[in-house]
C-alpha cells in the first residue's frame, strides 16, 4: 500500500462533516491517480514546462531527486518533492498536501535559481498538465459558471459535451494587448470545473489572483489533455529569483449525481478552505453600512433600537465628495478614486476611526474598513508622490502598486498592520478596481522576462495577507475585486465574499432582472462557494428573500425608516436570514433547472445532516404562469418523519421518502416567495 492510500485508508471517516463524504473507494481512487501522475519518479508528472528548449519530462530523470514528508495537523500531510540540476542549479520543488478522509490532490511547484547566473529560458510553464485516456465513444462534459462580469448572468451555470476533436480554453479577459488579471472575471473567467466521464468525474480549481489559462483539448482518438497555469510565462531566471505556478486542486468523484459531487467539494472546503480564527471557521454574518453616520452613531443606533444588531458595522469607500475616509482631492471626479493616501482623513475624522470602532465592539458588533492598495488612481497622493518608483502605469483607474517589489510591498505590510492596530480593524477589506492589471504587469517585463512581474506580484499580494493575518490573528479578510471578480482558490482560503458581486447591492433602474438575476447567483455560484455574501437594495418580500445567504445585509436607497412598513421589512430580513444562513452551510441541491426567465419558477434546497434541518427557497417570477411548483427534496433519510414549516404561515409533516417522492408549492400571487424549515422529528 502507499504512503498516501495509507494515510487516507487510516483517517477515513474521522471527520465529522456539515455536508457530504467520500466513500473509501474515492479516497482510493485519489491515491492511486496522485501516485502515477504527481509522485512517480519517471517522465510523467502533472506538471511541465520547457527550460532552455528541453521539456521537464525529459530534464527530470537526470536530475538529484528528494522526497520528504512531514504532518502539519491532524488532518493534513505535507508531501514535497525537489529536484535539483546540478549544472545549472535550478531547483523544482512540488509542494501538496493530502487531506483525511477526502479524495483530494493539491499541488504547488515552485521553482528557484539558486546559482550565480541567469537560467536558460523557461517556457510554457504548467502547474497542471495530464492526458486522460479514454476512447472516442467515451461521453465527457465540463460543467462550470461564468465569473463576475456585473451582470444577472454572473455565475450562470453551464454545460460543454467534449466530443473528439473539442478544445476549450479559459481565462480572464485577455485579447490582443490586454489582459484583465482578475481570476474569476468575464464569461470563461470561473477557475473552477467539474470534468464529468463515464462512472465519475474530476473536480479541478486553479487557485491563481492574477491572469491564470486554462485548456481542454479533446483528440481524435477520445484522449483529453488538460492544461493549466499561468497564461504567459517565457522568461529567464536572474540568480536568487524563484517563481511559482498557480495552485492545482483536483477532487475525484464517483457515480452519475453531480450534485452529490458539488456537495462532495463544498464538505471539502468548509473543513479545509474557509477562514478560521481561533481554529473556528468563519460563520455567517449580517451586516450594515454606515458612511456618515460613522461620526454621530445615529444610524447605527437606529438599528438597534429596531432589535437589529449586525454582527459587522462597514465603512466602505464612499461615493462622493464628502463620504471618502481618506484624503482625495486628485484628479478624478468620482472622488474615491482618488485612491493612495490610506490615513483617516484628519479633517473630517481628526481621531481616526477608534472611537467608532471601540464602540463597535463593547456594542458587540466588529468594525470593517475598505482598501484598495494596489490601485493608486491620485498622482498627488501620498504613494504618487512619494513612491512613482513602485507603479506600474497602464491602468484605467490609475497606477499600480508592484507587490514584486520588496521595498513596496514592505511598506504595504507595515502600514496596513498599523492600520488596523491603530484604528481598531476587526475586518480589512480589499477592493480591486479598474481593468487591465494584466497589461500593466506585462508592459513592465523585458521581452525575456514576460510574466516575471505577475508572478512576484502575486507571491506578493499573497505574502501580505498571510503577513497581515499572522500579526493580526483574529482579523478577517473580505475579497472584493470590482464585486467577485478575484475568488479563486488562494484568494478563498485567506478570506470570505462578503459581496459577491457588485450586481448585489445595485437598484439598475434600467434592469427588471435584479431580483432574478441574484436568484440565479445564489443558484449556480452554490455549488461552488458555501460561503458568500449580498447587500439588499429593496424592502418587498419577493426581493429580500432573493438575497438570503452566509453574508447578509440591507442597502436601503434614501434609508429605511421611511414607514412602519419598511422597518418591519428590515426586521424580518435580518430575523429570517439569520435563522436560515447556518443551514446553507451544508449539502445543497438545485430543485429546478436554471433560468433567468420571468415566466419560470426557481427553487433549491440545503440541508445540515448534522443538525437535522433544511431548508427550501422557491419564486415564483413576476411572469410565470402556473401557480404551484412540485419538487423533489434531497438528502433526506427515507425512514424519518420530517416537518416543514412555511415560514409564511403552515406545517405539515410526512417523511423523508414522501418528501423525496414530490412536495407541492403554492404561491397564488407573482412575483412572491416561499421559504420552508425543514427538520427532522426525534
């Protein structure tokens, strides 16, 4: 038996899990494939790249190998292998990790020069890159989302047949001269996939918060080679440097139920991806926004004294001249664009924000403050004029801060540290706005050195947050890149979405899909994140309900306490979404098919095997016709009794094999909600 069979074979079932687990024969199908393709001492590694002309495969075989293994916990095992050339003295290193009781294999391959002279030149460097036999009769399909692109149809589920012959290619926006550097922005911007073949499948992310590729290639003969890495990579190594690929993280599955699969992947994230602090993951929240109420705390007391008391207090950067809570007086007319002063404003907050945030947290409430570092769109501002050194020009929003350089990205860490000491941070949040972070890193290497900037810039970026978070050990860290448009895997495991997308918190006047367009969010990103978050902009019913999730909040144009009628829509947001948002992080599966169609029905469901409760959510849209919905339900012991309680009023109680059999929804008006508790009677 190998070490990583019986190391999974040991730990099998030791965990106890909110959602899915594998079965030992999965967990045995991931040792076996991680010993022929990432451990085998031979050609055939998951990795490649060209390195003065020759492949990696052909390089290896001659070069001094090492193989060392040490645990980190209880639950996780290290395994790196290093290969060393000794006339040039380039070094390989493979770092994985191998889970307890899942059927996972993650990779890094680093690669250094730790000689007196410029390396050969790499090329086409793959974090992943392997061939999986089958014949031409042999049906594969892909299944992923779209990324953030701002719009209803972000994170909308599909579905590509890889028939022989297919090629697909994925990536952030990236076309002539461009490239966004974003990882999970525009259409085929999702780093996250379920390869589906006869008998299971292969669940891969690519964990990369720069400009990452993707491709799969189907031939002739029915073999599908997959690739992934970072998009450009044709450089030469100077004495020192070392590079790394992007994460590799594949979890095999067995069987037909996709949605067991996804399931299989959200088990493995909340054990192993979620933030914790204090060894305990991140639950979920409830939020509010405070802009000028930050210095006179009357709007956040007027949520208190309506019984609504968030668990996060968030000043975020402000729209307009007089709402920024940094210096801005540069050039651009949207004033917090003025970014690259990170201080309080001394005239309109001459004691920082301590006061607030002190009062925050004897109030029981963490405070949360926006950045955005790595934009500086004020030439006058404190890094414009102190530090031109450390920007790369070519952004549409201004420069950009280069986190590859040592000197900047020190000054980075030191003064964000500061900040949150000083001014009390409970929560940093990290904006990314503008377009082309790409083209900025690649306008900045040489024509032998293309993709070096990306590269220490993102070690970079990657090395703050650990930083901040290591001198810091209960500050929590929100993603945000122009909404969700950097969520790939790195970026997950160092913090949580508390808004997933812009297209979250925005009232579009000129878009009759708002309510829809975050119902299909909620479905299809699901599958993917257990953990997200939405900012409300509305009061009815039908509207509040299409934002339930882990992250919650209430974004009232005008404010909120406009009647009675709008502050009881607000209690019960908050009083609903917090006795449901636990129970989305279990098992979830899609009741309907998805649509962004006003004449459909949508629902979904989640269930906690752990705590025996579930729950369903189901609309019906403005223009659907029929007045009922049947549904199956998932997840349930056939044996049991089960009540469900409509949270609008009714119970009934059946068991878990009626329930699967169909339930019947009703809803008389359009557009309106439902939403169901379900639990499991002793």
């Amino acid at each position: 038996m190998n070490n990583l069979l019986a190391f999974v074979v040991l730990w099998f079932g030791a965990l106890t899990l909110h959602a899915a687990t594998s079965t030992a024969e999965e967990n045995a199908a991931a040792a076996a494939w991680a010993q022929s393709h990432v451990y085998a001492n031979s050609e055939r590694t998951a990795f490649s790249f060209t390195l003065g002309g020759k492949s990696s495969g052909a390089l290896l075989r001659d070069w001094k190998r090492t193989d060392v293994t040490r645990a980190l916990d209880a639950q996780r095992r290290e395994r790196t292998l290093t290969w060393i050339d000794a006339a040039t003295r380039i070094e390989v290193r493979l770092v994985s990790n191998e889970y307890v009781g899942f059927p996972v294999v993650e990779w890094t391959v680093w690669i250094k020069n730790t000689g007196n002279a410029n390396s050969p030149l790499f090329e086409s460097i793959q974090g992943l890159e392997c061939t999986l036999a089958a014949s031409g009769a042999d049906a594969f399909s892909l299944h992923g989302i779209r990324g953030d692109t701002c719009v209803a149809e972000s994170f909308r589920p599909w579905i590509r047949e890889l028939k022989a012959g297919a090629h697909h290619t994925f990536s952030p926006p990236a076309k002539g001269g461009y490239a966004s550097g974003k990882s999970s922005d525009g259409p085929d911007g999702w780093p996250y996939w379920n390869l589906q073949t006869p008998g299971g499948g292969m669940i891969l992310a690519v964990g990369w918060p720069g400009q990452w590729e993707a491709k799969f290639e189907r031939s002739e003969d029915g073999s599908l080679h997959v690739r992934a890495g970072q998009q450009l990579t044709h450089l030469v190594l100077k004495p020192g440097e070392e590079i790394r690929t992007p994460s590799t993280t594949l979890l095999f599955w067995q069987g037909d139920d996709i949605a067991r699969a996804q399931n299989l992947w959200r088990s493995w994230y909340l054990a192993h991806v979620l933030p914790r602090i204090g060894g305990e993951p991140q639950p979920p929240t409830t939020q509010i926004q405070v802009g000028g109420s930050i210095a006179t705390w009357g709007g956040v007391q007027a949520y208190l004294d309506a019984g609504i008391k968030p668990d996060i207090l968030w000043r975020d950067a402000g729209s307009d001249s007089k709402s920024t809570w940094y210096p801005s007086a540069g050039p651009r007319k949207t004033e917090w664009l003025n970014t690259g002063t990170w201080i309080p404003d001394p005239v309109r907050y001459p004691e920082g924000f301590r006061p607030f945030s002190d009062k925050a947290r004897a109030n029981g409430m963490q405070f949360l403050l926006w950045f955005e570092p790595e934009r500086v769109g004020d030439p006058g501002s404190w890094l414009g004029k102190n530090h031109p050194d450390w920007l790369l020009p070519g952004n549409s929003a201004g420069d950009v801060l280069n986190l590859g350089n040592t000197d900047a990205l020190k000054w980075l860490i030191d003064h964000i540290d500061g900040m949150v000491k000083s001014e009390g941070l409970d929560w940093y949040r990290e904006d990314l706005n503008g377009d082309g972070y790409g083209t900025a890193w690649r306008k900045a290497d040489a024509p032998d050195r293309q993709g070096i900037t990306e590269n220490l810039h993102v070690q970079g970026h990657l090395a703050f947050w650990d930083e901040l978070r290591r001198r810091n050990p209960s500050l929590r860290i929100d993603s945000c890149a122009s909404g969700g448009r950097r969520n790939d895997l790195e970026t997950m495991r160092r913090s949580v979405p508390l808004l997933r997308s812009d297209w979250s918190c925005m009232p579009f006047k000129d878009s009759p899909l708002q309510c829809e367009g975050n119902q299909s969010q909620t479905y299809g990103l699901s599958s993917w994140l257990p953990w997200q978050g939405a900012g409300v902009p509305f009061t009815h019913s039908y509207s509040v309900r299409s934002y339930y999730l882990t992250g919650f909040g209430m974004i009232i144009p005008g404010g909120w306490r406009k009647t009675a009628e709008d502050i009881a829509a607000v209690q019960k947001g908050y009083a609903e979404c917090r006795r449901i948002a636990p129970i989305m992080l279990g098992d979830y599966f899609p009741l309907t098919p998805h649509s962004l169609d006003t004449t459909s029905w949508i629902a979904w469901q989640f269930y906690r095997e752990d705590l025996g409760e579930g729950v369903v959510q189901a609309f019906r849209r403005p223009d659907a016709v029929s007045d009922t919905l049947s549904v199956k339900l998932r997840g349930l012991d056939p044996e049991k009794r089960y009540e469900i309680e409509n949270l609008d009023g009714g119970k009934q109680v059946r068991t878990g094999a009626e329930f699967m059999r169909g339930h019947t929804i009703t809803l008389s008006e359009k557009p309106s909600s439902a939403l169901f508790l379900l639990r499991v009677l002793k």
